[in-house]
C-alpha cells in the first residue's frame, strides 16, 4: 500500500464523516473524483493492471454495498464511498472496510437504539415485520443513522499495519 492514497483516503473518509454527520449527506463530488483518482492512480502507479485492481475494488465496492442499500439500510452516499474506497486501495481492501464497517455500524446502532430505548421495538420489527399490520409496522422505526463514521472507522482498521490488527487481515479476494 501506497502512502499517499492512505493519505487522500483519510481525507476523503474526515469530510465524508463531517458531511454526513451535520447534513446527512456525502457529496457526489467527493465520491466521484476519489473514484476518478483511485482509477488514474492506479493506471498511473502500476498501468494497465493497477486500472484493472481499482476497477475490481470498485466493484466489489458496490457489490457488496448494493443489497443494505436496496434493503434500505444505507444510503447511496455510502454505496458510492465504498465504491471509491475500492477504486482507491482495491478489492482486499474494500472487503475488509466492509466487514469493519458493518462491526463498527452494528455496535453504534446498538448503542443508539439503546440510548433511544427502542432495541425491543427494532428487535419486534425485524423478526415480525411480515406478520404486523402496517400501521404498527410505521409506528416501529428506530430512525436512520449516519453510516459513513462506520465506514470510515472499518477503513482506518484496515489502512492499520496487519500487527495491529491481526483480524481478518491475511484474507485476498481475486
């Protein structure tokens, strides 16, 4: 791994945080020129074959995002982060950000549904939503949560030396 994508990807995942934490929004121009930068550096650092590492990563990227986002669980904001995580730093790399990001996002969601006291009424919702009726059913929202804190804690996990964070490190994929 190269230092300087390590570098813009912090940048980009600080702002994306900041942005969706005061607006509830990561901005398309944040989103599309890391991808767009992850793809140029690629070719530019290792040709061909590094173009061909971000593409994968970028879809990985949104293969594995595209399901939360259709189910309704994430935004497209976050689709579109992770596709530029994987465009940055490659397919490995981003199936790492998601495992961490979905660790990191389950123990936040945890503890606002906690501080909200609505853990038995998102537990009720997800294991009897199909049996409720559908005036209940609207009465059993937790609310949304902003994701890209999530996200962005999974990606410095992994941008970490594999001795610090011997977890799921020594996985590949392609």
């Amino acid at each position: 791994m190269e230092v300087a994508p390590a570098v813009i990807l912090t940048i980009v995942l600080l702002t994306a945080v900041n942005t969706d934490l005061r607006f509830r929004r990561i901005p398309n121009w944040l989103t599309f020129s890391t991808t767009l930068l992850g793809l140029a550096m690629g070719l530019l650092l290792s040709g061909w074959g590094g173009m061909f590492h971000s593409l994968q990563g970028a879809g990985i990227g949104l293969a594995l995002m595209l399901l939360p986002f259709v189910l309704g669980w994430t935004g497209a904001g976050d689709v579109k982060l992770m596709i530029a995580i994987g465009a940055m730093e490659g397919p490995s790399f981003v199936f790492l950000v998601c495992l961490y990001a979905a660790l990191v996002g389950g123990v936040i969601a945890l503890v606002v549904l906690l501080r909200r006291r609505k853990l038995r009424a998102a537990l009720t919702y997800l294991f009897f939503f199909w049996r409720l009726p559908g005036d209940y059913r609207s009465g059993l929202a937790a609310g949304s949560i902003p994701y890209a804190p999530a996200i962005a804690v999974g990606a410095l996990v992994a941008l970490a030396p594999a001795q610090m964070v011997p977890l799921f490190t020594n996985w590949t994929l392609l």
